[in-house]
C-alpha cells in the first residue's frame, strides 16, 4: 500500500509538470507566430491577413486594413522572431495573458519590394492577453512594458483588457 501511495503521489506533479511544460510551449508558439507574421510582407500586401492574427479594437486601431498601408514610403518587414523570456501570468483554455520579450529580425523594403536593408535584435516587450476564437489564438491586446510609464498613456479600452500589469 505504501509503493501504491507514492506512486500515485509522484504522478501528480509530473502530470503537472508536462501540462505546464505544454502550456508554456503553445503560448511560446502563439506570441513568437503573432510576431512574426503580424508586420510580415504579407500582412503588409492583404491586409486584412491580420484579421487571422488580432481582433477587437486592437486590430481595428493597429491593422493595416484600415490604413494606407500601400501609400507608406517603407514598410518594416519581420522575417523572424525569437522568445527571449516569458512570464505566464493567467492561462484557461478561451485566454491568457503573459509577459513576454521577443527578438525580431527582418528588413526594410519599399512597396514596389525593392529591398532598402536589414534589421535585427530588435527587443520587443511587453503583456500580451490572447482570447480563442473558433479554435484560433488572437491578439486582444498587447500593452509594450518597455518603459512603465507606457501604463499611464494606455487607453482606457486597452487597460481593461490588461488589467493588472504584475
């Protein structure tokens, strides 16, 4: 009864452990896509291509589809993102929201893709909270934690979403 007893003890925590390790995993995957694809060259062609990607006042304030994106004399283009750290702060399966730091790289071109020059290491931070919509991850807001003043600027709209930043 003993082996038993710890036996079923020590399955707890490594059923804990691996639906943690999971959870991190698909968070990771979800902010390090959103980066990369949300200023790629084809969110910049099809605008509305972001509607995958955010939704809510988010995407209808940070979108392309309601811009002249097509006017703009250059366009910075992410080619990849990296995941430097990540703090989960809520996680269910409808949302979550973490503190993450992403490293992008990419480059700068004209509309017309003629090809102006690289950039990379560039460090983005700040608190994401993404819903599940139709089985997809998308942005509802995102609050840059660069500077903590920014908290103090953000629009109403975008501190309800964010709540809390610690």
């Amino acid at each position: 009864m003993g082996c038993n007893a710890l036996s079923s003890a020590s399955e707890v925590p490594i059923t804990e452990t691996l639906f943690a390790e999971n959870v991190i995993q698909e968070v990771s995957s979800v902010i390090v896509n959103f980066e990369t694809l949300w200023l790629s060259e084809q969110s910049h062609r099809v605008p509305t291509f972001q509607e995958e990607l955010a939704t809510g006042e988010y995407l209808n304030r940070m979108g392309y589809a309601n811009s002249n994106v097509e006017n703009e004399v250059e366009w910075l283009v992410t080619d990849s993102a990296e995941l430097e750290s990540l703090r989960l702060i809520e996680y269910s399966q409808q949302r979550f929201k973490a503190e993450a730091c992403i490293i992008k790289s990419g480059r700068r071109i004209r509309p017309n893709g003629d090809f102006i020059g690289l950039f990379s290491n560039v460090r983005v931070c700040g608190i994401y909270v993404f819903v599940k919509i139709e089985h997809n991850w998308k942005l509802l807001g995102f609050l840059n934690s660069m500077d903590p003043r920014n908290y103090e600027h953000t629009p109403d709209w975008l501190k309800e979403i964010i709540g809390d930043t610690q």
